[in-house]
C-alpha cells in the first residue's frame, strides 16, 4: 500500500485540527473581475491606436459625429428608419478596424441580453391589448382580481412585437455608436475633445483623476489581496476575516487622504491655481468636414427612407 502524497497528508493533519486549506472564494472571483477590468482598459487603449480610417479623423468631430447621429436614432418613428440607421455603425465597425469579437466582448452581448429581457414583457398581451399571433398560455377563461387583469389566451401580439423591434432597434443602435466611439478614442483625447463643447476644464479634470484614482484604488486592492493569499495556509474564521477586511479597508481610506494630499500640494508646487487648461489642437480640416458632411446626408437619408 503506497504511502499519501504530502498534499494528502496536510489535507489530513488540516482537517484533524480543524483547518480548512484555502480555496476559491468570492473574494478570488472579484479579483479576476479586477484582472479584468484593467485587460479591458488596456485593450481599449489599444484598438484606439490601430490604424483605421475613423481613427484619423479628430476626436472632436467624433463626438460631434455621435451626438447627431444620436439625436437623429431618438427622432427616428418607425422600423425601417431604425433599420437604416443601424446601417451606420455596423459600418464604421469594420472601419475602425474593430474585430466583432472584440465589439461584442466590450459590452454589446450585454447590451442584447438586457434589452431582450426589458423588451420581452411588452409582446405579450398581459399589460397592452393587441392581436394575438403566437399564442402561449390557454387559461379557458378571463381572470379578473381587482385591478389586475389576465385575458383568457395569453400570448404574443403584433403591436407588443412592433413595441418591442422599435425598443431594440433604438437602444441597440444607440449602444453601438457610442461604443464604436469609446473603442476607437483614447481616453485621454475623449476628455480632450470635450473641451470643445465648452464644458468646464475643472469639470474634466474631477472625471481624468476620478478614472486614474479608481485604477489606483483597484490596483492596490488587487495586491493587497494578493499578499495575503501568497501567505495564507488556511482559512481562519469567519470573524477574524472580517477584521482584516474592515482594517485593510481603514488603511486604504487612510491612505487615499494621504495620497489626496499629496497631489494637492504637487499641483500647488507647480502652479495650479484651479483652473485646468487644456492644450486645443487645430481647427477642422477636410476628413472632419467629410465625415460631419456624410453623417448629415446619411441621417437625412434614413429618415426618408
């Protein structure tokens, strides 16, 4: 008889005293939601830099771009305007030399998900009236308990169908335009193109320091989680876990007024009297002009269509 492997003999003494060797957590699944989140950033920063054709244009007239094109999906009425405009950024996709993967993985998926399930309740014939083409449910009679009402056949009208392809279509398309922007411009020239809507220069600092302080904060949990886990043999109880977390939490509140301090005083040294200035880059040229230019005409379009 083989003798236990020396895993299987501290499983054995761990659980003769009581121990339990630690494992997969809830804390350990947020860390790789952490890992996650700065791939994610990093490969934001990296389709913003690929050579495409969007990507040469100015980033304000990106945006630009986006707020019309937004207004007009929100003016649009009927299906086939919808259809139309959905046109424009399953193209500016390919463009921007954005792989489907990587758009679909960058929040869209999430997007269809969500939308199905907010637009799905409004096919069925329980909260509007309407014809019913698909039916699902034969109850034999109408039931009735003060307010609420259950027709006697419940199932899928056409107007709750028309509703809900009306939902999707706007909310889809609105999604894609906006994620097409955030994938193809860095986040640095993002707030840098918002100046040019005269927002206030503080009001874009608050939000360039709030992202690179969510990063830090992220990052120091991050390792701060990994150094315990490199010196934990097994779990301890429930109460002294709870303990660790609440200090490295304090240490962490502490350690924010220490580094907010901190950058105060850098940014006085340096001559910050409040007001942030942002270096402006030259005026339009003709890509800008051209894409503002077929935007316009491609909205009008669709909404003559």
């Amino acid at each position: 008889m083989s003798e236990p492997s020396r895993e299987q003999r501290f499983l054995d003494t761990a659980a003769s005293r009581g121990l339990r060797p630690a494992g997969r957590t809830h804390v350990e699944k947020t860390l790789r939601e952490l890992s996650s989140f700065f791939s994610r950033s990093m490969f934001r920063e990296e389709t913003a830099r690929r050579p495409g054709l969007l990507q040469r244009v100015d980033p304000r007239a990106r945006i630009l771009v986006t707020l019309l094109f937004l207004v007009s999906v929100s003016l649009a009425r009927s299906i086939p305007e919808l259809l139309a405009h959905a046109i424009l950024p399953l193209a500016a996709i390919p463009l921007s030399r954005i792989r489907p993967g990587e758009f679909l993985g960058a929040g869209f998926l999430i997007a269809i998900v969500f939308s199905v399930l907010m637009a799905a309740p409004a096919t069925l014939n329980v909260f509007f009236d309407g014809t019913v083409i698909i039916p699902l449910i034969d109850n034999g009679r109408e039931w009735r308990y003060g307010p609420y009402f259950l027709p006697a056949v419940i199932g899928i009208t056409r107007e709750g169908l028309l509703t809900a392809a009306t939902f999707l279509l706007r909310a889809l398309t609105s999604v894609a335009a906006v994620l097409w922007l955030t994938l193809s411009t860095r986040w640095a020239d993002l707030l840098r193109a918002l100046r040019f809507f005269r927002l206030p220069a503080i009001f874009l600092q608050v939000i360039g320091m709030t992202v690179r302080y969510t990063h830090a904060l992220l990052r120091h949990s991050e390792e701060t989680h990994l150094g315990k886990k490199s010196r934990t043999v097994c779990r301890t109880k429930v109460a002294a876990e709870q303990a660790w977390v609440g200090s490295r939490i304090a240490r962490s509140w502490e350690r924010s007024l220490h580094l907010m301090e901190e950058v105060s005083m850098a940014m006085s040294a340096r001559g910050f009297t409040g007001e942030a200035k942002l270096i402006g880059g030259p005026w339009f040229g003709a890509p800008e002009w051209g894409l503002l230019l077929a935007v316009v005409l491609f909205c009008t379009g669709a909404h003559l269509a």
